[in-house]
C-alpha cells in the first residue's frame, strides 16, 4: 500500500498534500471558532425578574454605574431574552468601540421608532450596509471640518442674536438656545436666510417628533418591539405611522422649496438639500431617502446643539470659581471693547478646557446609543458574540477614576497640560462611537464653542436659588420639556455699549 502510493504521480501528491492542508485548516478555524465561542460573556449582575434586569428610564445610568463599579469594565444585562452587553469604562470603550469599530457599526433592530414611526428612513435607527454608506457618505460632504469653518461666520452671527436675546429676555434661556441652533442647523441644511423662532411650525413639528421618540424608546412602550408580527396589524401602532405621515410631509416639503428655488432665479446660496438635489447621480438616494437626510440634519442638529449650551451656562452659574477663571482668561486676551471672534480660539486654553470638562462632567447622553455586533469581538477574557446589542455608557466612561482622578468633582484644569495647553488626551465621546459617531460634530463643537465664549464674554452667570435645580436635567441628548434650572445674567460691562458693538457689527443683521 505504501509502494503504490509512493507511485503516484507528482500531482496527484500535491492534491494529497493540499487536501491535508485543508483539512487541518478547517480544523483550525473549528478549534478557534470553538476557543472564541467558549469565551464567557462579561459578567452579569444577579436577577431574580423573568423579564431580565430592571433600569428605570429616569438615571438608570447610576445603576450601571454601581455595576460596573462591582463587576468590573463589562457588563452583561438581561432583557428577556436577549443579553446586552454595556462598556463602562475608558480603556474598554477605546479597545472595543474605537479599535474594533467596524464590528459594531450596525445597530440593533428597533420596530417601533426605526420601522415604524421613522418608515425605515432615519440614519440613526439605519442598519449598516450600502444605503448607510450612501448616506452617511452624503452627510459628510458638508459636515466634515473643512466644510464646517466654512460656516464660522454664520454661526458667529447667530450667537451674537443670542446674546441680544438674553439682553431682551433673560428668562427664556432654552428658547434661546434652540432659535441659535434651528437657525444655524436650518440655513446649513436648506439655505433659509430667515431667522428661525423656536415656535415657528416647522421647528415645533421637529421638536413634537423628538418628543415622540422620548416615549417610544423607554423600554417596554411599544409591545412590538418583543412581538415584532404586530407591526402587520393594520390597527397596530397608528399614532406613530401618523407621525410618520406628518414628519415625511415636512420633510418632503423643506426639500421641494429648495427644487423650486433652483428652478426659478431665486439664489439661496449653497445648502445640503440643494447638494443633493444637484448631485444625487453620486449618492443613489430616492426622494424620501434624500428628504430624511436632510430632516435627519435638520432634527439632530438643532436638539443635541441646545442641549450642549444649555449644559455649559448651567455648570458656568453652579461653579462661579471656575467661571471666574475663564472670564479672567477672556479679559486678558480680548478685554470689553472689542466682540471676540472664532479667531482667539487657540488663545483661549481655559474655556476650551471648561467645555471640555462640562460635556465630561455631565455628557450630553448618559447611557449613550445602542450598536450590535456584526461578529464576534474578543476583549481580554470575554467574547461578545455577534447580534448582541452593546452600549458605551458615557456617564460610567467619564467617572473611570484611572483616567479621569476624582472623577465626580469638576476640575477644568485636568484638561491643561503642563505647557498650559489644551491635552490631546485623553479624549471624552461626545459624540459616540466609530463609524456611528455624530457625523456633525465639527459643526457642534463650533457652535458651543462661540456661544460658550460670547455669553461668558457678555455676562456674569448666577444659578436663582429661589427656583429648583435639576442637574440631571441635560443628559438624554434631547431638550426637556421643563426648565431644569433658572440662571441669572448680570453684564459684565455697560449694556449700552455690549448692544452697540454687538448691532454695529456687519454679521448681524
């Protein structure tokens, strides 16, 4: 037997030789796939509730907290049946969410607000793939940072108004704040020249939108999420198909005025819907595709941006030491007679280092945004298999007492290196993670930015006493519908002469 099978031609051998090799390489990829799968799940807190772990929509960060705390970076919770793994601190959340970001870049299915009230449309609830690069591929032609100093000098316009406003009526600070960032986010979006109110119709319907989205994403709201058949009950769900209905209307509406401005001699100037309209050979995207991008545009930018100023002037009134310390910073480099601009950013460390600690301090989306694993992601001793749902918590990221010593107190000055520069590490996520990271962030950032520096320019911020507080009140990335605190605003100088530099000033208009 051997004799003959030394007698094989030559190949015949070499099939011999590679169907051997084969073979143990799929006995390889068995013995790896079954080394990986025997990996355990991060650890999970013990439960006694068939339904899985109860967190309360209202600071169930601080439950995860304590979790983490207790178990350690990774944490795995029960929802029913489906286990959800949570990332709670800086070095895991870097390790899995940053490095391994292309395994979480899609997000889990959610029948409710992404099928049902949103028809499918809407890039946040989107499931990766190729209509997600387009679009997303889309949003960054005009979100990326060249393109968002491009926009300095109109959101440098806008943030002088809110000042004025202020000046006008210092009592309706978030109304404020959303008329800057409705402005800002609709001229960006769909060239509208006019300034926006917070009350005007449109910015209403977005907000009554934002609202519904509040309601439909706490657990256990739309039974459909565990009984995904009732989305095909005709009766099921008719609130949120109306929505639907109302929020694809203006949608289609804002994108419409736009074609018919391009199809008479009006000039808007540039915008993102009119990019799309002229460009959309590059992208591919049908008409409701190309109208949720841009409400999408619209709609994040004009909540999340608000609720970053709102958060800034609020630790401003609580830590007067602390904005004593930038108002000093702002006096040496500017002084009262002139309006500082985008241009004394670099000279600036000390609000830049406030902001900084602010949005670490209390960040924007306390539990952050849910991502699903497309395979599965090996750290350290664990496994998260594919499918699983996974969640960076940004408030446990932001107290990892490794990265961030005393991490409950707010101390601006961590964020200054020794050159009395701003660090470029470690950074805090803002805004997500990896490839679903908020795509205008560069434009966020600018806007917070100038307003955080002319108000703090403008006023002397203090908390009223004599109306409740909430400090909690900023983090669901979405504006509440109460006023979680009142601040006082006194002028740092003669009110006369901040409105004449101010109105003399060619951007506003």
């Amino acid at each position: 037997m051997v004799l003959k099978l030394l007698e094989l031609p030559i190949y015949d051998n070499t099939q011999l030789i590679l169907c051997a090799a084969a073979c143990f390489g799929v006995a390889g990829v068995i013995s790896w796939t079954y080394s990986k799968r025997s990996l355990p799940l991060p650890p999970s807190p013990p439960t006694w509730r068939l339904l899985g772990h109860f967190l309360p929509f209202e600071h169930s960060f601080l439950i995860i907290a304590s979790w983490i705390d207790e178990y350690g970076p990774l944490v795995t919770i029960r929802a029913v049946t489906k286990k959800i793994v949570i990332i709670g601190r800086y070095k895991a959340a870097v390790e899995i969410m940053e490095k391994q970001g292309g395994a979480l870049g899609d997000r889990p299915r959610m029948i409710a607000a992404g099928e049902i009230l949103s028809g499918g449309q809407s890039i946040g609830f989107m499931h990766a793939g190729d209509k997600f690069r387009r679009m997303r591929s889309a949003l960054h032609t005009h979100l990326q940072p060249r393109a968002a100093e491009a926009y300095q000098p109109l959101q440098m316009s806008h943030a002088k108004h809110t000042v004025l406003d202020i000046l006008n009526d210092p009592y309706n600070l978030q109304t404020h704040t959303t008329t800057y960032a409705a402005s800002t986010i609709l001229k960006i979006t769909y060239g509208k020249t006019t300034r926006t109110s917070a009350t005007d119709p449109e910015v209403r319907e977005i907000r009554r939108l934002f609202d519904t989205f509040r309601t439909v994403l706490r657990p256990g709201a739309y039974l459909v999420q565990s009984m995904p058949w009732l989305k095909h009950v005709p009766w099921y769900g008719r609130d949120l198909k109306q929505q639907y209905g109302r929020t694809k209307e203006l949608y289609l509406n804002q994108l419409n005025h736009v074609r018919q401005q391009l199809q008479s001699d009006v000039d808007a100037g540039p915008s993102f819907a009119r990019y799309m309209l002229e460009h959309n050979h590059l992208y591919n995207l049908t008409e409701t595709e190309k109208a949720f991008l841009g409400g999408a545009l619209f709609g994040a930018g004009s909540d999340t941006t608000s609720v970053a100023i709102c958060t800034i002037f609020m630790i401003a009134a609580r830590f007067p030491e602390e904005q004593a310390k930038v108002q000093a910073e702002l006096d040496t480099v500017i002084g009262r007679h002139r309006v500082p601009t985008f241009a004394d950013q670099k000279s600036l460390p000390c609000l830049e280092a406030f902001i900084l600690e602010a949005l670490r301090w209390r960040p924007l989306a306390s539990n952050g945004f849910a991502h699903r694993t497309t395979r599965d992601v090996i750290w350290e001793n664990y496994c998260i298999p594919a499918g699983t749902t996974v969640f960076g918590n940004h408030w446990s990221i932001s107290r990892d007492p490794e990265v961030y010593p005393d991490p409950d107190a707010f101390k601006p000055q961590r964020w200054i290196d020794d050159q009395g520069r701003v660090r470029d590490e470690p950074k805090f996520f803002t805004y997500g993670f990896g490839r679903r990271r908020c795509p205008g962030l560069h434009i966020a950032n600018r806007s917070i930015f100038i307003n955080s520096l002319l108000v703090l320019w403008a006023f002397h911020l203090t908390l009223d006493t004599t109306k409740p507080l909430n400090g909690w009140g900023f983090m669901t990335a979405m504006l509440p519908t109460d006023k979680p605190y009142a601040i006082d605003f006194k002028t740092r100088f003669s009110e006369v002469d901040l409105r004449r530099m101010l109105q003399n000033d060619p951007d506003v208009a």
